[in-house]
C-alpha cells in the first residue's frame, strides 16, 4: 500500500501518472483501513471515500486545465489534503489544515485575471489567521495531551467554540463565508474546482474528527447559526448576476445544512453528513466547470448572458441542467438521499426545524430551477467545444451513485 503512495509521490511531475497510483492506492485503503504503520491512521470509511472523491476531482482538473504550473499547485494540494485526511495527530491536522491555503492562494494570486484578486487574498489570509490562530492557544493550554479520539481535560464550551471556530472558517458557515465568494470570483477555474470540491472538505473533515469529543458540550449556538445561513445564503443566491458567486453561495447553504446535521450526534446524521459531502463535493467541482466552459467561450459570467445552451450543445445543456438539479436535491442524486435523511432527524428532534428547512428548500430549488431554464432556452449560439465536456460525465455518474450507500450499512 506504501509502495503505491511513495510511487505517486514520485511521479509528481507526471500528472497522469500521478493520478493512476493514486487512485490505486485509494482502493488499497479500501481493502485495508488500518494503521499503515507510518504516521497515518484511517479510522472510518469516511476518510477513504473522501480521499477517492478528491482523486475523482483532481483527475477532473487534469482534463479541463492546459497550464502545468496550475497542474503542479494542484497536486500539490492533492498531496496536503491525503495526509490531512490520514494524519493521526491533531498538531499535524492543523499544520495540514493551514498549508492547504498555499497552494490556493498561489493559484489566486498568480493566475486570477482582476485586480480585485489582491482583496481577495486579503481576506482569505485574514478569516483563516483570525479563526485558526486560537486552536494553537488550545493546543498548548491542554499541555499537549489534546489528541484526536480523546481528551485528557476538562473542555468548557468556551474552549470548544474557540476549537470549532477554526473549523467553521473552511466550513465556511454564514457569517465566516465572506472570503469564499470572494476567492471564487477572483480564481481561475480549476482553482474554483478545487476550493469548493475539496478546501471545503477540509473545514468539514476536521470538524467529523473533533465531533466524538462534543457529546456533551453546549451547541445550541451552531445550530442557530446553520438554520440562519442555510436561509440568508440562500437569499443571497437568487439575487445573485455573476453564475460564480452564484454557485460560491449554493455551497454555503450546503455546508449550513451539513453543519445541522452534525450537530445531531446520532450515527445516522454522520452518515447523511458523509453523503452530504461527496454529493456537495462532486456537484460544486461540476457545476464550477460547466460555468467555467461557458465563460471560456463567452467570455462572460453573467447569469443574464447564459442562455440558448440546447440551441448550441444539447450535450452540454442536458449535463448542466442535471448538475444544476442534483444542488437542488433532486431524486435519485445523492444529496437528495443526505438531505431526506438530514430532514428526518432534524424532525425528530424539533418540529420547528421542518418549517424553516422548507423555505431553505422552496428558494433553493427556485434559483437552481431559475438558471437551468434560463441558460436552456434562447435564440443564440455558442460555440461550447463538447469534447471536454464529455469527460464529466464520470462525475456525473458518481455525482448520482446511490451504491455508496453498500459501505455504511
């Protein structure tokens, strides 16, 4: 299993390559979820379908990008999220967490085409100093006995918010997203890829790791938090012009309600959570390189611009109306099978959290539904090369794959 890891380090400037051993080793972490000896440790399915799923979106990036500089930032991404999602102490998940915004700041600032990108970089660097900085206060105020499966003191719900706050700003949770839209907007495409498929996944992951020790710790706050940023973000969609910052928000009420989720400690809501993640992760990384493609041959990102993709490329038109659904949750995608099971517990425990999950629903369906009608019908043509296009397909298909089911029950 090692081998395989050394092997795709080693061909790290080879992207294909690269690829191929990696994806070999994911499915040699299928077969054995152990410790691998080194300083790695797979506790739970869960890590190893993420970690294929960031496979998935890296071999999405090789496809669609031609720079080699943005391929080498990529894997190098690829390389900080493997050993955060397999590293087996809490300092080395932190030092992870925090090296995974070089390589997204670099593809930012190096390759954006505004201006605007240095305000972008700002803010990014500001949300992640403020909110990261006082995990270390924690780290060494439990005189390092602070690991992953237990603690060897007392938490006080002051300390744990100050622990989860560093979490929340990758989450990102309204009210800590404003750095998101932002870089998004700023980034090229597959930067844009690759922060919403996978930077997210970090906030998300790190969150799942320090949730066994928050069984009883006082998180009324966070839930109020996600049922406010589940609807204010959701607002903030439809008014939106530019399809990016369309698409930045959708991913912001999609990690509100996943954040809902996982504050229901039960088995089954971090299962829906899990689910939650590969269908946002295979949905956003999509629906930003539909919007990408069009803004590569229209030059425009405006929601008023995308129109008449049937009079130009059925192909097209057809792949980006089913990404478009499966964000709103539509049967049979995944996120429809997280978000029902997310409803269901939800309802359980408060009938109050069925009203509001529904106007999230009713204005979360209508923006979908508003830019798959829009972008569908029009007079004009544009000249969408389809050839690479097809290749999401595979994303699609996993985008829609309900067989993940087979690994948690």
């Amino acid at each position: 299993m090692l081998e395989y890891l050394f092997l795709s380090f080693m061909m790290f400037f080879k992207p294909m390559l690269f690829f191929l051993f990696m994806i070999v080793f994911s499915f040699m972490l299928f077969k054995n979820i152990t410790w691998g000896g080194l300083f790695f440790v797979v506790d739970s399915n869960v890590y190893v379908l993420l970690i294929f799923m960031m496979i998935f979106i890296y071999g999405m990036v090789l496809i669609s990008e031609k720079n080699f500089n943005l391929l080498m930032l990529s894997a190098v991404l690829i390389i900080i999220c493997l050993m955060f999602f397999i590293s087996s102490n809490m300092l080395m998940l932190y030092m992870f967490f925090e090296l995974s915004l070089f390589p997204i700041l670099i593809m930012i600032l190096g390759f954006g085409s505004q201006i605007e990108k240095v305000n972008s970089g700002y803010y990014l660097l500001f949300y992640a100093a403020v909110c990261s900085f006082p995990f270390l206060f924690i780290y060494y105020k439990s005189m390092f006995l602070f690991s992953i499966n237990y603690f060897d003191f007392i938490m006080t719900w002051e300390m744990f918010f100050i622990l989860s706050l560093s979490f929340m700003m990758k989450f990102p949770v309204y009210f800590l997203h404003l750095w998101l839209p932002k870089a998004h907007v700023e980034a090229p495409t597959t930067a844009s890829m690759l922060l919403a498929g996978l930077l997210l996944k970090l906030g998300t992951a790190g969150y799942l790791r320090i949730l066994g020790t928050m069984n009883f710790v006082y998180n009324n706050f966070w839930v109020i938090i996600s049922l406010l940023g589940m609807i204010l973000a959701s607002f903030s969609c439809v008014f939106q012009s530019d399809a990016k910052s369309l698409a930045a928000y959708s991913s912001v009420t999609h990690m509100s309600f996943l954040l809902l989720t996982m504050i229901f400690i039960m088995m089954s809501s971090k299962i829906s959570g899990l689910m939650m993640m590969l269908a946002h992760g295979y949905t956003s990384t999509l629906m930003f390189y539909m919007i990408g493609e069009f803004y590569h041959t229209s030059a425009t990102r405006m929601v008023y611009f995308m129109n008449s993709f049937f009079n130009s490329s059925m192909f097209f038109g057809i792949l980006f109306s089913l990404v478009f659904l499966s964000n709103s949750g539509v049967p049979p995608s995944l996120s429809f099978l997280s978000e029902f099971m997310i409803i269901t517990n939800s309802m359980l425990i408060s009938k109050m959290f069925f009203f509001m999950i529904f106007i999230y629903f009713m204005i979360s369906f209508y923006y979908s539904l508003f830019l798959i009608v829009v972008s569908l019908m029009g007079k004009m043509f544009v000249n969408i090369s389809s050839f690479n296009i097809g290749v999401s397909m595979s994303m699609i298909l996993m985008m829609f794959n309900i067989f993940w089911l087979s690994l948690f029950f």
